[in-house]
C-alpha cells in the first residue's frame, strides 16, 4: 500500500494505540512569526517508544479557545497534518466528521477523524498525503483561512451540526510551518520495539 493512502490510517492507529504516559510540550523559538508559534510535542507509547509530533500553531481571529494546527510527525515522513483543536465537548465517539476549508470563497471538504488532548477536542482531517501536501501548499499562498468541523458527512446529510467555524490569519504560517517541517526532517525517528 503507498504511504499515500495509507498514511490517515496509520495516523489514525496512532491515535488508538497512543497512551500518553509522559506528555512533554516545549516552544521552538525559531519557528515563530507572526500570529503563529511553532511546537514539539513527545508521547511515550505503550511500546517504551517516543512518538514527536512538531506543530505551527495559531489562534483564531475571531473565536476564543481554539487553534489551528499544521504538524508533522518524524514517524510518518514529516507529512503535513492539519487540525483544529476545541474546547471539549459531549459528541460520541463515533461521530461521522467532515472538515470544510475555505481559502476565500473555494471550500474544500475532507473526511476527518476526532481525538483529544488535554482539555481540547482535534479535529484532522483524514486525506491522503499528496492532498495534505496540496492544501499546505494553498495555505502557504493564502492570508486567511475560515475551517469548519461538522458532524455529519456533507456528501451525505441534508443537515449538519457545526462542531467548530473558525477563521484564522495565515500571517506568518508559511514561514512557521516551514521551519517546523525543518525540525521534523532533522528529527530521526525511533524504531518501534
């Protein structure tokens, strides 16, 4: 199976198998510009093995609580990931989610998958890689980018339940998350056990 396709599904084992015992979060100074601050974040896995993940982070313009996250895990090629993350709430876990992104008026919709962390609620999307390479690439031309989590698949409901709806500058993004990508490559990663 190509790392294309087979890359949300890995990502999403992670998730299942990824007990954290040791969360440890720390600032990458040189991977902040802007409205954006770039992160490195470990999670001992059951295995004795560290999984990091390196995130570009912002804030939204016009929501509070939440964040846009663009992140890249050594493990998985340093693929791009993108994610919001909410205020937790009550949704069943197994929610049917689809993700909306719009880069000015032009929406893109993928499927995505839920996960949490902390207090929060992520929400990624669940596209093949050459896609979430292809909408990194639109982000990094772009100034804003409005994203919305729904409940419901959109292909397939006549009603949606907005989960999250969110805009969020990209002043700064590209130049965060390329220096974010940057770690993630210099990383090796960890052989499982």
């Amino acid at each position: 199976m190509k790392v294309a396709v087979a890359y949300p599904w890995v990502v999403t084992g992670w998730l299942l198998i990824a007990l954290p015992r040791i969360l440890i979060a720390e600032a990458l100074p040189d991977a902040s510009f802007r409205d954006w601050a770039g992160f490195v974040e470990s999670v001992e896995l059951r295995d004795g093995s560290k999984l990091f993940e390196y995130s570009a982070q912002s804030s939204p313009l016009d929501t509070a609580g939440s964040a846009l996250s663009i992140s890249f895990i050594p493990r998985f090629k340093c693929v791009p990931m993108l994610s919001v993350l909410v205020p937790a709430d009550d949704l069943d876990e197994d929610s049917v989610l689809s993700i909306e992104v719009y880069l000015g008026s032009e929406p893109f919709i993928y499927n995505g998958f839920r996960d949490t962390n902390g207090d929060k609620q992520v929400y990624s999307i669940a596209a093949p890689a050459d896609k979430l390479i292809a909408l990194r690439e639109k982000l990094d031309v772009s100034s804003t980018v409005r994203v919305r989590v729904l409940t419901e698949n959109v292909q397939s409901a006549d009603t949606q339940t907005t989960v999250a709806d969110s805009a969020f500058s990209l002043f700064g993004s590209a130049m965060s998350t390329k220096a974010t990508e940057l770690h993630c490559q210099r990383h090796s990663p960890q052989d499982y056990q």
